[in-house]
C-alpha cells in the first residue's frame, strides 16, 4: 500500500480519544464524497478482463514509517572537500509525461582544497516510492577531473514512470574510499501525468499556511495549518521537506489536539538531518495530498469505492472485507497491476485530495 499505515492507526487512536474527551462520539451520518464527475480512465477500457489472484490486503499496523532504503556504502562523511551548488535543469515539481525520458543536470563546483578525480561518483542514496529510481543507475562517476574553485555539470538519463504521482531521487557525491561529501545531496522532483484516477480533484478551498520551523538535537520540524473541506479527519500525506541541498521524509507527524475536529488543523512534521543546518537557511515543505481515514466508516468507503471504479475501470473487481482486511477477490482489467488497482481503491476509500501544496520559509 502506498499509504504511511503508521500515521492512519495513530491517528485514528488520536481521533477516538479526542472524541471521548469530548463528550462527542463519532456519528455516520457524516455524508459520503460524491463520485467526481471528471473522472476517466487512463488505462484502455474493455469489457474483457483477465481474474488475477491477488492476496487481501490487510489494514494497517503501526509501523514505523519509511520511505527510503540507504544503498551499501559507508556512513563516513569527510570534511576534506567541498561543494557549491550553481544551477540545474528540470526544475522540482516539473510536469513530465507517462514514459517520457529526460536528462536531469546539475552545474556544481569544487570549493574545497583537494582535486576530485574520475574515481568520484554520484551515488543514488533514496528514492520515494522506494525503489523507483526513474531507470537511473546506483552509481554515475565523474567524466573528469576537478580541481578547486572549477566547477563541472553532471548529467544523468532518466525516464519517467508510466504511473501518475510525484516521484523523488536523491544522489549523493562519494569520494575514492567511498566517504559521502558533506553537503552534496543533489535530487529530482518530478510530477507525472495527472492526479491519480479515482481520487477527487484538488480543491481551491484547500489552503496551507507555514506557522514556523524548528531545529534541535539533529531533528528539523515544520508547523502548519491547512484549511480542510470540513472538519472530518483529513490528514496531510507525502509531506517532504527540501533544506540545504537535502531532500528529507519525515520521521513523524502530530497533529494539534486543539484543531483536530475543526476545518483548520494543525500539524507539525519532524525530518531527521545528519548535520546542523545554519540559521537563514530557506527550505521548501512540499504536501502532496489529503485524505481521510479510512477506517472510519470502512464498510461504506469501501462501498463508495467499488461503486465508483468498477464504473471507471470495467473489469475491475473486488469485494469489500470485514475488520482486518481492506477488500478481499481483488480482479484486475488487463494492463493494469495489482499495485495500481490497490493504490487507486485506497485513494477512493480516503476520498484523496491531491495538491500540491508548496509553503516557503527560512530557518530560523
């Protein structure tokens, strides 16, 4: 599943016991999303289908998140030379078509006192989704020497994925002993085709709003607001902070018990970095999404679901479970995955609200 389970089940156990401090229980008479009228089927639709076994899949446990997975390597870092950065092509967030190939390149410079050799490389470090790399190789070496105060453009093929989504790698500089670069993580951001079918359009009425960031014992955290559709228990998802030619994912997420049953919540994300980032420092928070959780009122989310795609997706089939499993007798129409299946009936079920949102801030 391509949802953190880890923050669903905390805040659903938030959620419940806010309620009964309250006094309020949770009611269903909440109404459903209605199905929304733009959506079309990006996959080719056929009467056909071919039934495709596929094991249930379960609700979540709480888990810790992880959205990244460090290639082998070592974890030394070496203060022997350093990096700035000068340009790059293909901005982040650039719009890139199903399938399309593209070169990504960064201009950097040597401002250390050492040469970097042709036994230098860019190491791909994290992607996200993990292990979705964009056809890009682990290691992409330096085509020439570099000496300090030079500067070289490093440039690498990649190819965007045939699914709709927000795509991240990071690479990092390594030297001859294979010590990481301080300072040289270097990425590409990219958006690809349109917002997941079966999700309900971004709204305008969605907003964020930057309270302010934080930093202290090697942990940056982000405060902000968003202004929801309602006051049911929307939740912000693919939450990634960009700070100091690092591109980080959050280690976890609260929500302010104050806002939590209004339409403006708060939030306050936390990112681990592996050095102290100097105060001035502007970054980036990037929310990809909003979507409610779906184990509140599952039987009826899975419902709307089933109503909803099967009409969009002829041949797409499944039936919904009881406690413990999201839907069981999942069939897929052909050219389309099991994977895909599941990350679109999740979207329906959370009524998923796709952004971005895009909040800009310096640390202070």
């Amino acid at each position: 599943m391509n949802k953190q389970a880890f923050l669903r089940w905390f805040w659903i156990v938030a959620l419940m016991g806010l309620a009964a401090c309250s006094g309020k229980q949770p009611t269903a008479s909440l109404p459903l999303p209605s199905p929304s009228p733009s959506m079309t089927s990006t996959l080719p639709p056929t009467q056909a289908f071919t039934a495709t076994p596929v094991p249930p899949t379960r609700s979540p446990s709480p888990i810790p998140m992880a959205t990244v997975t460090p290639k082998p390597t070592t974890e030394t870092y070496t203060d022997e030379t350093a990096i700035y950065f000068v340009s790059e092509t293909i901005p982040d967030g650039s719009q890139i078509a199903p399938g399309q190939a593209f070169t990504k390149s960064w201009k950097i410079g040597n401002s250390g006192p050492g040469t970097w050799t042709t036994d230098f490389d860019l190491f791909l470090v994290s992607s996200n989704p993990e292990n979705e790399h964009l056809g890009a190789p682990d290691s992409t070496p330096l085509l020439q020497e570099v000496k300090p105060d030079e500067e070289i453009e490093i440039s690498i093929d990649l190819i965007a994925p045939a699914q709709d989504g927000q795509y991240t790698v990071v690479w990092r500089l390594r030297n001859e002993r294979g010590e990481w670069i301080l300072g040289s993580d270097l990425w590409v951001i990219i958006r690809v085709g349109t917002p997941a079918t079966g999700s309900i359009a971004a709204e305008p009425s969605v907003t964020a709003t930057l309270v302010g960031a934080s930093q202290a014992e090697g942990e940056v955290s982000v405060a902000f607001c968003m202004q929801m559709p309602d006051s049911r228990a929307w939740y912000p998802w693919d939450v990634t902070l960009i700070i100091d030619q690092q591109s980080l994912s959050p280690s976890g997420s609260l929500i302010d018990p104050v806002t939590a049953t209004g339409v403006n919540k708060c939030f306050t994300f936390s990112y681990p970095s592996d050095k102290t980032i100097p105060s001035g420092v502007s970054y980036q928070l990037s929310v990809g999404n909003i979507g409610l959780p779906p184990e509140v009122y599952q039987a009826e989310n899975c419902a709307y679901a089933w109503q909803v795609l099967t009409a969009a997706y002829p041949g797409l089939d499944f039936t919904c479970a009881g406690p413990g499993f999201w839907y069981t007798g999942l069939v897929t129409p052909p050219g389309m995955t099991a994977e895909q299946a599941d990350r679109l009936i999740l979207d329906a079920m959370s009524s998923t609200i796709y952004g971005s949102w895009d909040l800009y801030g310096t640390l202070p």
